[in-house]
C-alpha cells in the first residue's frame, strides 16, 4: 500500500514565525508531528511518503503515486485541504482527513472523501484493514479518549530535521480546566493523560541520536494539567540530561497556575525548559470571571508572569479582546499589562468563537454567530456579533497590535523581561546557524531596517549590563520583525 501523508500549508500567522525563518536559514518552524505519530501506527510494510506544504510543494506525481492520501488539519487549513480535496478529486486518489478541522462526515466543500474524527490510536487498526479491502468508510469516530501508551514514537525518517526551526514532542494530551472559550475538553478531554516517564523520555533519545541539539517544543494542551505527573516526568527528563549531557532545550505551554508551585518552576528549569507559553487572556478580572478563566484570578497576575520569570523561564502569553465584559479601555489595559509585565512575545487576539465550545454554543443560542470560525485570531475579524460597536474594536485592535510590535515599544518591553529575568539552568549549543543569524540581524534591523536605532540601544546596552543574556535579546529582536510584519498586514 502506498500512503501519501500531507501536512497543509499554514498561513502567514502569528505562531509561522516565516519572517524570522530566514534568519535562522530554516524553512518552516515545527514539523507535523501528527503526521508523523500516525505515520508510526501505519503498516511498517507499507510504502509512505510525507510532503510538509510548509517546507516543500506538492506535485501532482505524488498524488497520483498514491493509493490513499491522508491529510491532518486545523481549523486554520481549510481552504488548503479544499484545494488538496479538488486536486485528490482530479487525479483520482481519495483523500482520509483527520485533525480538529474534521468534526463531522464527509464536507462536500473540502473534498474529503473520508473524516476520522477524533485520537488516531484505537481506530487505526480499522483503518487501516478497511484500507486493505479497499472499502474504507465515510467517517470513523473514536469512542475514547485513549490511553498515550498507545501512541508509537513519531517517524521522524519521513522528514528532514534540519527544515526545522524546533522539534516537537507530546507528553500529555486534555487540561483539566474548562475554559468558555477552549475546544481542548472537547477535543482531548479534562483528564490529562500522560505518557510514561520512560516513554517520553525514549522519544527525547531518539531526538538526540539523530543529532538534534536544538529546541524542543513540547506541545501540550497543559504541561502541568497534572502537576503530580509532570513532576516524574522531569525529574525523569533531569536524569536523562545528567546522563546523556544533552544540550537539548525545552519549551511548552501550561497554566498559569505554575507560578504558585516552586517546585514545579525549579524541576522545569533544571530539566532544560527555557519558554513557557501562557493563556493570560486579559488583565480584566470580569472578563476572566466571564469566561471562567479562573485560574487566573486566584493570584496577581502580574506578580504571577514575574515569579515565572524570576525562575528562569521567558513567558510567551496568549491575550485576548472581544469578551462582553470588556469595556472600551480594554486595549489600553492590555497594552500596559503587557508592557509592564514584559511579556515580549505576546499573541493578542480577537475572541474566536470554535466549533463545539461552550462559547459557540451560547453564542449560537443567542443568534450573535456570523461565519465559522478562520482559525487565525490576529485575522481582525470576528466570528460572532460583539458586544462592543464591531468596527470601534477592529480598528482599535489593529492599532493596539501595532503599538506593541512598534520597535521602540517591543524593545522596551525585552529590556523589562532581561530586568526580571535570571538566566538559569542548563545553557544553549550557539552553533554556526546561530552565527548566521546574529549577522543576519545585525544587517538588517542595525542598518536597514526603520527601528535600527532602538535595535543598536536594545544590544549595546544588553551587552553592557548583561551580557549573559546577549543571546536571548538577539533571538527575540529576530522574532519581533516576524510580529511586526504580521501586524501591519491587520
């Protein structure tokens, strides 16, 4: 059987950081780990091929050497998996799509011959006999949510490591918090489950055999959903390191809630994570109150990102403007929280209504649903009739993006991160690449570039007062243009 896997181009978004790839000499910033984990439940006798529309195009000689073609997709893809099922249709290869994109049978505007919604791991057995038979059916749906020891370590022979700017790893899937707005309980459940220690673990080795020594994005819905088992599993991570003296470094996503547990911080730092992305949402206490987002209430939140950052993780935070509760200050308060905080790498978004939140289906009771949902919150644009006049928020968040990627104001706010922030536990490789990419920078935001004075006062005044963190500054400056060339594009 030959089994073509298509991982769908992303659009110029905030998280494709393709402004910066250039940079670092990479040509997309993660590879498609789903991909890649299904690819791990497939025959090993079968004949795969996988084409990432990130880093290569598709011809239509892959398709058509294809028997099946097999897509995974988000939201934000839809209109490449149309063009993928038109292209399928033309040539005659049917198309199987999974992902959260696929929450019902077959779509007749996406041209996906068969849906598998839901986790791969209990249904790829039918799959793949159906497959066999040639008589593959219009939907599977998975029953469960299955247990993570399941899941095969992902085929990274399908991919070259080195298109990459990070690697990705899962060690947990579902959070135990039910936020109005979230799909992630509908998708993955409100039960963490965890892989073993042991089985994480063997796919960060697996990484360091073939000869990563970049980041690793680890990407779960809620690293410390289960604060129990994220400790084994770092304390499991820190005796690999001490073993393997692996300069691996780790990032992930998590709840804010970590800056109330010591341990936890002390734990992630050791075991080599340098990032942690952040839902803050919004500096408003009704509005987190609103949209039941309390655990951001039960601590100052600033107090809260600065505690993290005190330990010696930078924190990416993920903002929000479009809550009913917000008043018409609110872009103001989050331009200040932000810059206050530090927080450089800030994702403000439009509220997004998703398919099968609670937020969609109250929405929808209330008849304020306007189009589903792009996927993309920093497309200004609203799913759903907003509370506020809809063209005073649109206008008044392109403004806000602006201000906050605006070179004087994104500096400024890594100089209040470097201030907060303690370079701890284990140091980056600095590799030729690395090089690369520092002269890079110092070429086209120290001379080309409208905000190259501000970059030269942002790194001669790093170097003077804290040379340690040299590096992270130059790193940062390099994904502010990415920001800010997405910003002006509102």
């Amino acid at each position: 059987m030959r089994i073509l896997l298509v991982e769908p181009r992303t659009p110029d978004t905030f998280w494709s950081l393709r402004h910066a790839l250039h940079f670092v000499g990479r040509r997309a910033a993660n590879p498609p780990l789903g991909l890649l984990t299904l690819a791990g439940l497939l025959p090993h006798d079968w004949s795969l091929r996988l084409v990432d529309q990130n880093t290569h195009k598709l011809a239509d000689a892959d398709i058509e050497w294809a028997d099946y073609v097999m897509v995974s997709a988000m939201v934000i893809h839809r209109e490449e998996v149309a063009k993928l099922g038109e292209r399928c249709h033309t040539l005659g290869t049917p198309l199987i799509g999974g992902g959260p994109l696929f929450r019902a049978e077959s779509d007749p505007a996406l041209g996906v011959d068969h849906v598998v919604i839901g986790e791969t791991e209990e249904l790829a057995g039918n799959l793949v006999a159906d497959m066999n038979r040639g008589c593959v059916r219009p939907c599977y749906q998975a029953a469960r949510y299955p247990d993570l020891a399941l899941t095969p370590q992902p085929r990274w022979d399908l991919v070259n490591l080195q298109h990459y700017a990070t690697l990705s790893v899962q060690s947990c899937r579902g959070c135990p918090f039910d936020c109005e707005f979230c799909d992630v309980v509908v998708l993955n459940g409100r039960r963490p489950r965890y892989k073993s220690p042991a089985q994480f673990v063997g796919e960060l080795e697996t990484l360091r055999t073939l000869g990563w020594r970049g980041p690793v994005f680890v990407v779960d819905d809620n690293f410390v959903g289960d604060k129990r088992r994220s400790r084994e599993l770092l304390r499991e991570v820190i005796a690999w390191r001490e073993r393997t003296r692996t300069r691996m470094t780790f990032l992930t996503e998590a709840s804010v809630n970590m800056a109330a547990d010591p341990e936890i911080l002390e734990l992630m730092v050791a075991a080599g994570f340098k990032k942690v992305f952040l839902g803050l949402e919004t500096p408003s206490a009704e509005s987190l109150r609103e949209c039941r987002k309390l655990q951001n209430l039960r601590r100052d939140l600033a107090d809260s990102v600065r505690t993290i950052q005190r330990a010696g993780l930078e924190v990416m935070g993920g903002f929000i403007v479009g809550f009913d509760s917000d008043e018409t200050d609110i872009f103001q308060r989050q331009f200040e929280f932000i810059q206050k905080t530090g927080v450089v790498t800030a994702m403000v978004g439009l509220l997004q209504a998703l398919p099968n939140s609670r937020l969609y289906k109250r929405l929808a009771g209330e008849g304020r649903l306007r189009r589903h949902s792009s996927g993309d919150n920093t497309s200004a644009a609203f799913n759903f009739e907003p509370r506020l006049d809809h063209e005073f928020m649109i206008e008044n968040y392109r403004s806000l993006m602006r201000r906050l990627y605006e070179p004087a104001a994104y500096y400024e706010r890594i100089r209040t991160f470097l201030k907060t922030h303690r370079v701890r536990g284990p140091r980056e490789v600095f590799t030729w690449r690395d090089a690369g990419a520092l002269f890079r920078s110092l070429w086209f935001m120290g001379v080309v570039h409208r905000g190259r004075r501000a970059y030269w006062r942002l790194l001669v005044g790093t170097l003077v007062r804290r040379p340690r963190q040299i590096g992270i500054a130059v790193t940062l400056a390099i994904m502010g243009h990415h920001y800010r060339t997405v910003a002006a594009g509102l």
